[in-house]
C-alpha cells in the first residue's frame, strides 16, 4: 500500500517548483548527510530530554536497546522534534549541496 501512492507521489512531485521542492530537492541533493546528521542529532535530544526528566545521562546511552520507564513523549511532541529536527538540519544540508555543486571532488560526488 504505501509503495503505490508514493510511486504516484513521486510522479507529481517530479514537475513541482517553487519554494517547498526546493526544500525537497536540497534534502534530496544530499541524503547521506542528512542521514547521518540526523542520527547524532536526535541522540543528543534524547540524552538532554531524558536528563531533564530526571534519568541519568548513562541510562539513554543505549537508547535503541532499552528505555528506562517513564520515558518518552506523546505523538504530538514526536511531531515537533521532527519538524524541528529537520529544520536545524536544512541549513547544514543547503551548505553543503551548494559545496557540491561548486566542486568537482571526487569525494563530493556520486560518480
């Protein structure tokens, strides 16, 4: 089911202009960066949100194994954090695509 519409998605989007595509088309310019950026990023909101509610800082080290009880946030602050997770992110990610597109490295290319 959600392979269907996204194809779709995907077709319709391949023609989109204007300042939101250019959102996505900056995101899509450097995917790995973004990916492992990300990572780091939300582990160290979730060590500083778990240490605010009172955890120790060494209980959310091992995060993707075991959260302690009492953890965690409701959907719509999950929802948030994402959108501000991708917002911190976007300036980071429109530097370095603009590197990209100025250098002729191999290192900054994908061939």
């Amino acid at each position: 089911m959600t392979l269907g519409p996204m194809l779709v998605a995907l077709a319709l989007l391949r023609r989109a202009s204007g300042p939101a595509a250019n959102v996505l088309i900056t995101f899509g310019r450097v995917p790995f960066l973004f990916y492992v950026a990300h990572l780091y990023l939300v582990q160290a909101l979730a060590v500083a949100a778990g240490t605010a509610q009172g955890f120790p800082a060494s209980a959310l080290l091992d995060v993707f194994i075991r959260l302690p009880d009492g953890y965690g946030f409701g959907l719509s602050v999950v929802y948030l954090v994402w959108a501000g997770v991708v917002a911190a992110l976007y300036p980071l990610c429109r530097r370095y695509a603009a590197l990209k597109a100025r250098s002729r490295s191999p290192w900054l290319s994908y061939f």
